[in-house]
C-alpha cells in the first residue's frame, strides 16, 4: 500500500518560501550589520513592482526624515540608504520591537533603464521609486536590391 501526503493549500506551500527567505537572510546579510560607530545596519525590505513602461520600488521607511533617505543610481546598481537617528525614550523602555539603526539596499537593474528619467517619492513614510524603461530598439528592415545594383564596374 502507498501513503499519499495532501498538501493543504497555504500550509506548506507558505512555509517554504519564508524558509528560504530566511536562508537567504543568514547567507546575504539581510540581517543587522554593526558599522564602525555601533550603529546596527540592516537590508532594506523592497516591494518590486513591473510594469509594461517601469519597475516601481517601494520601501517602508517610516519615522525617518525625508532628508535623510539617499537614493542614487550608478553602473546599473539603484542604491537606496537610510540613515536613522535613535530615539531617545522619555523613560524606561520595556520592550523594543522596532529594530533602530541605518537600512540600506543595492539592486542591480535591467540594463533596459532610462536613468536619466528615474523619480523618487517620500510620502507618510514611504519611499517610492520609479524607473522607467528605456525605449526597446526597434528591428530596421533593411532594402533588398537587385544584385546588378551592388556590382559595379
């Protein structure tokens, strides 16, 4: 006799990517980092969105002042770096949850990108950034003319 095992829809399939993800996490830095000044640093979470004209990044950076996000694009590498400034509690923390420190993410992009044309966005904590596609080149039909034409003399 075989014994089947039934995967139930959204236990064991949702399992493993976060399993994976977590791999990734522990191989690739995701988690906190500690510059030369003790400031943890940890990768900065991205939601990638494609679209037929663009990619539109968003990021969660919530509590951390405009001016203190950096997003720069160079060599095909879109750099997003945020510098946050602890919080200095009023009285005698209990519990912290919310990880403090700098985030910071590298992404390589296609090299389809129009980079002169890429935006970002700050608004109620959220980081947008849209990068749009450069224009595909188009195949150029090329003539064809009669031998005798290219023979000559």
């Amino acid at each position: 006799m075989t014994a089947f095992q039934w995967l139930t829809p959204g236990s064991d399939l949702m399992i493993s990517p976060r399993s994976m993800d977590r791999l990734y996490e522990r191989f690739f830095g995701y988690g906190a980092t500690t510059q030369e000044d003790g400031t943890p640093t940890y990768a900065l979470p991205v939601d990638i969105l494609e679209t037929e004209d663009a990619y539109q990044l968003q990021a969660t950076v919530a509590g951390v002042p405009q001016e203190r996000v950096e997003v720069t694009f160079e060599g095909g590498i879109l750099s997003i770096v945020v510098k946050a400034v602890p919080v200095l509690p009023e009285g005698t923390l209990i519990r912290q949850e919310r990880p403090w420190g700098n985030w910071s993410r590298k992404l390589e992009l296609p090299s389809e990108v129009d980079a002169a044309s890429i935006a970002a966005n700050f608004e109620n904590g959220v980081l947008t950034v849209r990068v749009p596609k450069a224009a595909k080149a188009k195949p150029v039909r090329i003539p064809i003319g009669a031998a005798d034409k290219l023979i000559e003399g």
